[in-house]
C-alpha cells in the first residue's frame, strides 16, 4: 500500500481551519440566545412633523395634506423680470487695440464685457454709455453701447 499523500503541515492547516469555524458557530449561538428580541420592530425608526428621529410612530393629526399639483420636480423656473432693456454705466476699461473692455452698470454696479462689435459709438474710460444686455458665451455682453 502507498503512504498517504497529506503532509503534517496540511493536517494542521486543516485542525485550525475546522476549529476557527467551530468556534465562529460557538459564537453566533452565543450572541443569538443572549440578544433581547433583535426583531424588525426594534430596528424601525420613525421621523416626527418636526423633522427629529424617534422611536414612536407619529401623530396622525400632525400631518398635513399635500395635493400633488403643489409638487415641483426639477429647477423651478425664474420668474420674469420686467425692467428696461436699456441701461446707462460707465466704461470703466476700454482697450482699443484689443478691442474689448468693461462697463460698470450704474444701478447694480455689476461689471459687463464689451466687445468693438457691439459698439454704435466710439467709448473710451470713463466715458458715461447706455447699453443692452446679451447673454454670450461667458455670460452677459453690453450691446448697442452709445455714448451719452
């Protein structure tokens, strides 16, 4: 007969691995008969109308009644601005060369770019314009820019 293929090192490897998962079980038993009713019910927790994390469920008459229609999904939307469409600033850079600058609104004292193309009248610092407003790329550009 032929000599057994397992080594003392696989024997060994085998006693430890059968007694971790023995003592692994010995563990969850123990846990499972000393837990105090661990059922779904002691695992809910409710939110109250106030917004707090409590352990009861909540009052039935604190609770308001929302219509579905009431309910905005997504961006609301902006409301409509009504204002002038001409505003009157001062150029506060302007570079002829490059041929773009900024106007400073006069009501909000918001900084616009300008560029040559949206020119009527030649500008130069300091000057006082009226303009409209024109959303670009980076955001809003003053054209129709006239030199008061």
């Amino acid at each position: 007969m032929a000599k057994s293929q397992i080594t003392f090192n696989k024997k060994e490897k085998e006693k430890k691995r059968l007694k971790k998962r023995k003592d692994k079980q010995e563990k969850k038993e123990e846990r499972q008969a000393n837990s105090v009713g661990g059922g779904l019910d002691n695992m809910i927790a409710y939110v109250d109308h106030l917004g707090n994390i409590v352990d009861t469920p909540p009052d039935p008459s604190q609770k308001k009644k929302v219509s579905a229609s009431s309910i905005e999904l997504g961006v609301p939307k902006k409301e409509s601005q009504e204002y002038d469409p001409v505003r009157s600033g001062r150029v506060e850079f302007f570079n002829d060369q490059k041929g773009f600058g900024f106007i400073i609104d006069m009501e909000t004292k918001e900084k616009f770019f300008v560029h040559v193309h949206g020119l009527i009248d030649e500008i130069k610092e300091n000057n006082m314009v009226t303009f409209e407003l024109e959303k670009g790329m980076k955001g809003l550009n003053c054209v129709k820019v006239r030199k008061v």
